[in-house]
C-alpha cells in the first residue's frame, strides 16, 4: 500500500516536469499532497499522531492551498508555461536522471535498518530533486510555487520515517509555516502582476522607477 | 508442433478482425451512434478482396511488397509469442530481438512501399510513422528487458509464460504496472489510433499512416488492413497476458479468458479513443519520450 502510494507520487514527479499548463500541475501537487496525507495512515497505521498529522495535510496540501493557487491563476490570467529556460523534454529527461540517482543514492546512505528496503527515502529525494528542478527551470513565479511546494512533500516524506520522534508541535507547525508561505507569496504574485503585468521571474532583475 | 503452429495461425487469422469491430461500436456507443455491425471489419476485407487492383505505372515490384510483407509480419511474429496460457510454436533464445525488429521489416517495406509511388505527400506520411515508431522502439524493448530480467531468460516463451503469474506477487508488480502503461501508449503508436493518430481521418495533413496506404486499392489494400488488424491482435497479446497471467490448464478455458482479454482490450482502446483528443504533432515526442523514461524506471525498480 504504502510503496504503491509512492509510486504514484514519483509518476506525479513526472507528470509535472512535463506538464506545461498550470491548471494540470497545480491539480498534480494538489492530488501528491493527497497522497501523502494518506502515507502516515499506511505507514503507522491509525493512531492519533498519523490521523493528525494525515487531515492536516489533506486539509492544507490536498485542498486550500491547491484552492488559493487556482484562485491566483484566475486572477493573474495566465494559463500555461510559454517558456522556461530549459525545455519540457530535457527537464523530464533531468528529473528521470535525477529520480535513478536518488535510488542508486539512497542504497549508500548509513540508514536504520528497517528503512534500507523501501521506497520512502528514494522517493523523497527524487521528490526533492524534482520541487528543485521545477524552482530552477520555469519562468513563471507561479509554478515556482509549484516547485516550493513539491519540495515540501519530499521533505514530508522524509519526516514520516521520524514521525514516531518527532512531536506533534513541530510538525504543526511545518505545516503551518508551509501555509503561511505560500498565502504570502499568493497576495505578492498578485502585487507583482498588478505593478509588472507579467509574472515573469526574470523580468524582475531589471529595475523600474 | 505442426498443430500448435496450426491453431495460433488460424486463431490469429480468424479473430483479428473482430477488436476492431468492438472497438468501433465502443466509440459508436459514447457517441450515442448504433454504429456498424461488429463483423463490418470482416465485411470490408471481403468487399476488397473482390474489387480490382488499379496500380500506378511509375511503380515498382516494392509497391506491391509492401503489402505482403505487412501482411505476413505479423503471421510470422505471432509464431513467436505464447497467446493466453498456449505456448509459443517456435521459442529460441534471443528471438525478443527477432519479434521487435520483425514489425520494424514491415515498417521498412510500408515506408518503401509508400516512397515508391512518387507522391511527396506519401513521402511525408512515410518520414512522420518512421520518426514515431523509432521513438516507441525504446520503449518496447525496454519493456521486454523488464520482463526479461524478471523471468531470468531470454526467450518470448519464457517471459510471458507461467513464471508471469508469480511476479505479479513477488514484489514486480509495480514495475509490471508500469510496462503495462507503456506498452499500451506503442500499441496506440504503432497501430496509428487515437491520441497519436486518426485511423478514420481523411483530411491530408492530419494523416499519418493513413496516407501511406492512399495509392494502394483492391485486394492490396484488403492486405494492408488485415495484416493491420493482425498487428493490432498480435501487440494486445502481449498486454493482455502480462494483465491475466491465470493459467488453468485447460486448452479451451485459457483461449476463452484470452480471447475475453483481447476483447476486454479493445473495449479500453475504444474509451480512450472516444474520451482523448488527438495530440498535436509535436506533443507525441515528448510523450513517447516519457513513455521510454516511464519503462527505464521500471527497469531501475527490477534491478535495484
């Protein structure tokens, strides 16, 4: 259950590496977010801190912030991706070499025992990597956000492993932070759009009186 | 020997037609159409083998190859591969390669045969199915490699043999999941349906295989379209045994559940093919691109 669940994410990884308009990535990182809402539930089975910590992410990742996202891009108007600086082929060519070498990695890393055999450590770097590659290669502030945001889940990922040391407090408070984050960040790409008219990341670096 | 190489011709023979008569009343019925008989398929190849040929004088001997060559590919491939629970007929080691690049000799001749006539228009249509299908090759062969690391041999017959049914528990099944989606996207490449190309379209830039075939008539092109459908049944095989790998033992139960899975199969190319749009030409690259990660990766989880 939970390597299927994995699985999909990974697929996911790709879908938006090669996905070029917003509403199809924006509904990708909101059903990887589902997903992994369901994770703690597979991976500890149904105690309070796995229930917890599964509807706060469903609740954030899964439903308001994909909502607030698609709430901006009907604001801003913009529908797809034109160009980013490195094209859709070779960033999935990138994201596929970048998801082999986390699982070449993840066999060398000194890990417990128990997690040498599965997929989570892997699935979280390449997802990692991935949230990377989408922060580097697009253009758009929006998607950036997209890339932010699929980091988060690899790093959640990551803390499902610890869940069972890590308190409650903290991870309440990743999440809430993650919220906040990209609440900001909504109202700036509006702030930006109204003052730029374009949401064009590179079109920043040039000063405007 | 003789009688199993006997029943797969004659099985592949008689029943190729029929998932495409299924396929289009599949689309017929989302459309809200009745739609053609289910045996217009058998109907068409009959009406053709009737008509005349007409053959242009610019041609050559390849003209007419490329028919025949289409039509016995399959014949011979289909010798290759265990249909069902049956055995394959011939099974040597090696013969993957064999079975790949068999499809790839009738390319060969269709893109000749279509080079031939003269027509650029041809010649354009010929560049396009080559261009695709090198980009599905990978895949393909990636997706055997996968099966082939699994069941430890080299050999059609072992891959898809009873060995099959244990992978599927033993920890494979993601990678078998998988090569099922990818292998499914080249069966829509290499057969020319939709999302990559229209089998019913008759508007000229849109046309991939379809122009190729626009110079051949009669019983050439009754050839053509069988040796098409035979193609079509001989690549569902392989998907609908990697999706039923149930062996019962019997002779007549595992040609019933193949057969119901070929049909099963084309059910499911007729929902896509009525719920898809057709991509643009340079999107199907990028996903044939995709498909070829999607297989490596599969790879990548066998081996680690």
């Amino acid at each position: 259950m939970a390597n299927l669940l994995l699985l999909i994410v990974i697929l996911i990884n790709f879908y938006t590496l090669g996905s070029a308009r917003l509403v199809a990535c924006i509904r990708g990182v909101a059903l990887q977010g589902a997903l992994l809402a369901l994770l703690p539930l597979a991976t500890h089975g149904p105690t309070g801190h796995a229930l917890f910590l599964g509807a706060g992410a469903l609740l954030l990742k899964g439903i308001f912030i994909p909502l607030l996202l698609l709430r901006t891009i009907r604001q801003v108007r913009i529908r797809r991706e034109v160009e980013p600086f490195i094209g859709f082929v070779p960033t999935l060519i990138l994201g596929f070499l970048v998801t082999a070498g986390a699982f070449i990695f993840a066999d060398f890393l000194p890990l417990a025992y128990e997690h040498h055999e599965g997929l989570y450590v892997p699935t979280s770097l390449a997802t990692m990597f991935s949230g990377f590659l989408i922060l580097i290669t697009r253009r758009k502030a929006i998607t950036q956000v997209l890339g932010y945001l699929m980091l988060e889940n690899g790093i959640f990922i990551f803390g499902i492993l610890l869940s069972a040391a890590i308190p409650l407090m903290v991870e309440a408070g990743i999440l809430l932070d993650l919220l906040v984050g990209v609440f900001v960040m909504g109202i700036i790409l509006n702030q930006i759009n109204r003052e730029f008219s374009s949401l064009n990341t590179d079109r920043l670096t040039a000063l405007k009186e | 020997m003789i009688g199993r190489i006997t029943l797969q011709l004659a099985l592949l023979l008689i029943f190729a037609p029929l998932p495409l008569g299924v396929i289009n009343k599949t689309k017929a019925l989302f459309a809200g159409r009745v739609g053609p008989p289910l045996l217009q398929p058998y109907y068409d190849l009959a009406r053709l083998w009737r008509k005349g040929f007409v053959i242009s004088r610019t041609t050559t001997w390849v003209f007419l190859a490329g028919p025949v060559v289409g039509l016995v590919v399959p014949l011979l491939a289909a010798l290759l591969l265990p249909f069902g629970g049956l055995t394959a007929p011939i099974s040597f080691t090696g013969d993957l390669i064999l079975f790949v690049y068999l499809f790839g000799l009738s390319r060969f001749f269709t893109a000749a045969a279509a080079l031939d006539t003269g027509s650029s228009f041809e010649g354009m249509g010929a560049a396009r199915e080559v261009t695709f299908s090198c980009l599905a090759e990978p895949t393909l062969l990636f997706s055997l490699l996968v099966l082939a690391s699994g069941a430890k041999s080299l050999n059609l017959g072992a891959l898809f043999g009873p060995q099959l049914a244990g992978q599927w528990q033993n920890g494979n099944s993601a990678s078998l999941g998988l090569i099922f989606v990818a292998l499914f996207v080249v069966l829509l490449v290499e057969n020319s349906r939709i999302p990559f190309d229209d089998p019913n379209t008759h508007l000229e830039l849109t046309m991939v295989h379809e122009v190729m075939v626009l110079d051949h008539s009669g019983p050439a092109l009754g050839m053509i379209l069988y040796g098409a459908a035979m193609k079509l049944m001989v690549l569902s095989a392989m998907l609908v045994r990697i999706a039923v790998p149930a062996q019962t033992g019997s002779l007549l139960f595992d040609l019933l559940i193949f057969l119901a899975g070929l049909l099963m199969l084309a059910v499911l190319i007729g929902i896509v093919e009525s719920t898809m749009a057709r991509l643009q030409l340079p999107r199907i690259p990028q996903v044939l691109v995709g498909t070829t990660l999607l297989s490596i990766f599969a790879l990548i989880l066998v081996l680690r």
